[in-house]
C-alpha cells in the first residue's frame, strides 16, 4: 500500500470510493465536490492499493471567525470490502505526521472511540455548531481557552 497527495487524475477515483463508503449519503461526495469545484483549500491524501485507491482523508481549514484556527478533519473514507484492516488508522497516522498539519490543531466530529486511538480527546471549546453539547467533538492539539463557535468552510453547510 502506498499513501499519496491526491492529484487531478485521481479525483474521480474518490468521488467513487466516497459512493461506495457512503452509500446513503450523498454529503461527503457533494462536500468534496463543491471544495474542489471552489478553489478552497484541502489537504488530501489517498491510500493506493493494486492501483486502486482504498482510503482517502481530508482537512480543510476550521476558522475562529474569520481566523484559520486549525484544521476539520472530514471526511474519512475507506472501500467497504477493505474497512476493518487498519487502512484509516494508517492513512490517519500517516496524515498527521506531515509537515503541513504537524502543529496545527485538528478537529473532527466523528467515533470517539475510534479517534481517541489517535490522541484527539472531547473538545470543551471551541463548540461544534453540528454536535448538540460537543459529544461527537473531538481534537488534538487543541489549546483554545475562550468560548466560540467553530467555522467550517460554508460548503460544509449545504446538504446538512
């Protein structure tokens, strides 16, 4: 398996495995589409497997009003028939070790059993506008000592 940025020519490839990983929701693939379709600025990596893409993960920028203040994880997908083989976790491992997301803070809504394996612990602040009382969110290296509303990228606002 190799992990890789995501490149032009493999942007299909992923709207497919977004299908297939979510087959009853059409969210993560609109989400995707409408970041790319808008010039916004995601960190994307995919996981190569006899030149099929497995696994895809992305981050885009999570704001403090008008401020970058970290990173959004979201989403983070893996093809139904190889899920439950450590693809995610490694992809995930993978991702946070590079250069562009080693010091920022990271937050995602998502298992909290599942990424607390990773370091990220219940988020107390900033607050989720998509998660009633921050129950599904999570971060690392989060250090936010005052009270806000994350902002996400608003196409993460359509569809919801």
């Amino acid at each position: 398996m190799k992990i890789r940025p995501l490149t032009p020519d493999n942007y299909p490839k992923v709207v497919a495995l977004l299908r297939q990983a979510f087959p009853r929701s059409r969210y993560e693939v609109q989400l995707v589409e409408k970041l790319h379709k808008n010039n916004k600025i995601v960190h994307e990596w995919v996981c190569i497997h006899c030149n099929t893409i497995v696994a895809y993960i992305a981050f885009s920028h999570a704001f403090d009003g008008k401020t970058v203040c970290g990173l959004h994880l979201a989403p983070l997908a893996v093809k139904p028939q190889m899920q439950n083989q450590g693809i995610g976790s490694e992809l995930l491992r993978f991702s946070l070790r590079q250069d562009v997301l080693k010091e920022s803070p990271i937050f995602v809504l998502g298992d909290p059993n599942f990424y607390r394996k990773f370091g990220f612990e219940r988020c107390a602040l900033p607050i989720c506008p998509f998660d009633k009382n921050n129950a599904h969110f999570l971060s690392i290296r989060n250090n936010t000592s005052h009270d806000f509303t994350v902002g996400y990228e608003p196409e993460f606002k359509t569809g919801r």
